[in-house]
C-alpha cells in the first residue's frame, strides 16, 4: 500500500492519461468502425473495396508498429507535428476501428435480409436504411464481441508508454528508478486494469446487452 | 577509430591494445570466503554479468562483430580477472535498467555493471561495491543549436530520455517549462534529436559524451553536469564478503582504472580522477 501512497501522483496522471487514451481512442474507433463497416456493406463499389482494403491493412499489424510510425516516422514527414498524446490517440483509433468495423460488420449479417429490402420498398435511401432500420438492430447482437474489443483496447494503451505518453504502462519504469520494488508495482497496476475491466466494462456490458435484449 | 591519442592505451578500439589474449592477469588462488555469489561462480568457473549494449563508450555491442566494448565491459572484464574468472567465460547479459534489481536478486547475473547509480533506495534491495565513477545528468544538442548552452535554457524545448529515468523525473519536476519525451531506449531519442523531432537528449554526460564521440559532426553535449550521480558494481544483496572484495579491488586497483579510462571515456582527452570507493 505504501508504493501507492507514496507515489499517488504517479499513479493519479498516469491511470488519467490512460482514460483519456481509452474514451478519445475508444469514441473515434466507434465512429470511424461503424462508418467503415456502411462502406463495407454500402451498395458502390468503389467504397466496399476503399473499407476493404482499410480493414485488411491495418487488421492485425502489430500495434507497436503503428505507433512507431505516428510516434517516430510522422514526425520525419515535414507535416505539422502532433503531440504524442495526440500521435498515440490517432494509432489506436485507426487500429482499433477495423475490429469495430468487423464485429458491426457481422451484426449487419444478422440482421434479415427481410428488413432492409422492406425498407428501400418504402422509399428509404441506403443511408437511412442503414441508420434507421439495420444498425439499431445490428447494435443489438453485437454487444459482446463490441465489450471484447474495447477492452483490448483499454489494455492496448499501454503500448502508448514506450512512444512517449505517460500512462499506466510507464508506471513500472518510474517506480523502479525510484527504486521501489518492481513485483508490489506491477501488482497494484494490474489490479486496477482488473478492477476497472470487472467493475465497470463487465457491468456496463451486462447493462446493455439487458437493455437492448431482443425476443428471437 | 580516432587513433590519435598517445601511444599509452595502445589507440586501438579493440583488445589489441595490451597483448591480445589476457588484457587483464586472471587472479588465481582467489581468497575469498563466505559469498555465496562467489562460490557459485567458483563452482561453475563463469560468470554472469549483466551490462548495457546501447551506450557507446560504456556499454556497447557491436551489432556487425558482436564485440562487446566500453568502460563498464572493462570493469567488468577486470573484476572477472580478480575473482578468477577469464574473458572467455564471462557471460554478458544484456539487462534493461527497470530489470536490474529483479535480475540480481534472482540470480540472473552475478554482478551488474552498467551504469547502475548508487541510491539509497536501491541499497534496500541491492548492494553496491564502489563508486568506481561519478558523473552526473548532462544535455547532448544538435551541433548546429546555439540556443541551448546549459540546463537554464530549457524552457519551451522537448527534451528526450529513457521512459521513467531518473533524468527523465528530474525534468519533470525540476523544469516544468520544458517538455519532457520518453523512449524506452536512449538511441530512440538520439535518433529523434538527429532528425529534429526534439530538441536536446538528457541522461548521464558519461552516456551522452559516448553518443557525441560516435557522431561529432552533428552531436555535441552542452553544459556541466547538473546533478551527481555514482556508478556502483551492482552485487546481490547482503553478499558483503564480495561487496568488500569488489571495493578492495578498485581501491588498489589505481592504476589499471587510469588505464581503462583512457582507452575508453578518457580518449577524447579528458583526464578525471578515481573516485574514492565508499565502503558502507
């Protein structure tokens, strides 16, 4: 208990940089997937192959290397720079939008074919077929997998630490120059990502998946 | 590589300097009793030594002829040679900083030599034999850059170190105005000085001469030291009949320190005493 104590002020920016990575990144890659996942599904073709080839490309790179490239290889680019907060927030967005995109992606395909053929009969254009009629239902069926991905990405932060950005992964590193015992630190870290995972993703998930039951 | 030094230490870059094959005389018949560290390493007849390999200089290993060099492999190399232990059988072990203590107190390595600070709090969970050098906390800078002369003029500049280093804190604390960067190694920040993305690269002005020395035409360190920091032989704790050995060691050993500094740090010219051992 002493480690926290002690270095509150550590563990206080470092777990707030680490929620500001989580809900900016986690809010943009919600946005970003459900767009992808419409272009996916959208009827031109020339958007299916552009959300195709994001998803594809981006799948499933190893996160590290995304963010070296914003971290290290953006900066070499002679654009205007970002911060690496903001370097970081933009690396695990794009990345974690693709398994958004997949798992809305999937809902869609649950949803009958039925419902949206009824809509465009009553007039609707794609877009609003999409908003109105598929992705409400699609939403649905796809909370848990949406869950899974959102924790990664909480846990996904922490890559952050080695591309300059103070969050719960550097912790570790400044506990140990200030020579504190490394095993009790790592504990007290890994204990708050469980708590934080258990005590509110968990019940949050079980929430909305209640909410948003549908009798089949 | 420079090769234009007197003809003391031999000017080489490698182990050519002192005869090849035995730099050091491999003590025999080592009297020492009651380290448990000890008796391991007589008993296997190696010796594990954790050590840096990205620090130029101090610790560093040539990726193309996996030649290890610097002023901590020879004082580590020297003290192998006091416990009776040859070059050949020494096992470097590259350790990151965070994983030192976790490495010495598992018995990953039997001794740590890389530029390892001696700290109060590290006391608790290792020992230390020395210092066996001082420096302290030191600016690299592009060449070009003339507006960063000292740490006074760090305001508004993004200045780069190794993730949660105790150069890294003292910025933080010490001088909000300047922006602090981390990576997790130091060459990452070099490499982000070099192509401008920061403005200067703070760690020990040791680490940081051995960075400048490799690349004089674009680096060059600013400034005098603005902390202290010692380097101790990082040792398992409560291991204190090696600890005392260790320090005997650097203690009589004047003259064969004088050499190894002048054909490491020491090539560039600048000549700096033995600190004195601090037998605690």
């Amino acid at each position: 208990m002493n480690i926290i104590t002690d270095n509150s002020e550590l563990f206080l920016t470092g777990f707030k940089n680490t929620g500001i990575l989580f809900i900016i990144s986690g809010f943009f890659a919600l946005i970003l997937g459900t767009i992808v996942a419409g272009m996916r599904v959208s009827p031109a073709p020339a958007m299916r192959a552009a959300g195709t080839f994001y998803v594809n490309a981006v799948r499933n790179t190893p996160l590290t290397l995304i963010l070296a490239f914003f971290a290290l290889g953006y900066p070499r680019l002679g654009l205007p720079s970002v911060s690496f907060m903001n370097a970081a927030i933009v690396g695990l967005s794009l990345y974690t939008a693709t398994y958004v995109c997949e798992a809305i992606r999937s809902g869609i395909n649950t949803v009958s074919v039925g419902q949206s053929e009824a809509a465009r009969a009553i007039g609707l254009p794609f877009m609003k077929t999409l908003s109105l009629v598929v992705l409400p239902q699609a939403f649905r069926s796809v909370v848990p997998p949406l869950f899974s991905v959102f924790i990664a990405l909480l846990k996904n932060t922490t890559v952050a630490a080695g591309f300059s950005v103070l969050e719960a992964g550097a912790i570790r590193a400044y506990l140990s120059e200030r020579g504190e015992p490394m095993l009790p630190g790592l504990l007290w870290v890994a204990l708050i990502f469980v708590v934080v995972v258990l005590g509110i993703m968990t019940p949050l998930q079980r929430y909305l998946e209640k909410k948003w039951r549908v009798a089949r | 590589m420079t090769g234009c030094g007197g003809d003391t230490a031999g000017g080489g870059s490698s182990d050519g300097g002192n005869g090849g094959d035995a730099p050091f005389e491999v003590a025999k018949d080592v009297a020492l009793t009651g380290s448990p560290t000890f008796d391991k390493i007589k008993s296997s007849g190696a010796i594990r030594i954790g050590v840096k390999e990205d620090q130029p200089g101090l610790g560093y290993l040539d990726a193309a002829t996996g030649e290890r060099s610097g002023f901590d492999i020879e004082i580590a190399t020297w003290m192998a040679a006091k416990l009776g232990v040859a070059k050949d059988k020494i096992e470097f072990k590259a350790i990151p900083s965070a994983n030192r203590e976790t490495a010495l107190a598992n018995g990953d390595v039997d001794l740590y030599v890389g530029t390892y600070s001696i700290t109060d709090k590290r006391k608790k969970l290792v020992d230390f034999a020395g210092p066996y050098f001082i420096t302290g906390q030191g600016l690299l800078v592009q060449k070009s850059n003339e507006t960063i002369k000292s740490e006074k003029d760090l305001a508004g500049k993004k200045v780069c170190s190794a993730t949660g280093s105790t150069p890294i804190q003292n910025i933080r604390e010490n001088f909000p105005k300047a922006t602090p960067v981390e990576f997790d190694i130091y060459s990452k920040c070099v490499d982000a000085l070099k192509s401008g993305s920061v403005d200067a690269v703070t760690t020990d002005q040791a680490i940081l001469l051995g960075f400048a020395s490799q690349d004089p035409d674009n680096l060059k360190v600013v400034g005098e030291p603005f902390t202290v920091e010692k380097y101790g032989i990082g040792l398992p704790k409560g291991d204190t009949a090696l600890r005392t050995f260790l320090n005997e060691t650097l203690t009589d050993g004047n003259a064969t320190w004088t050499k190894i500094y002048d054909s490491t740090l020491g090539k560039s010219g600048t000549k700096v005493e033995q600190p004195k051992v601090d037998q605690y």
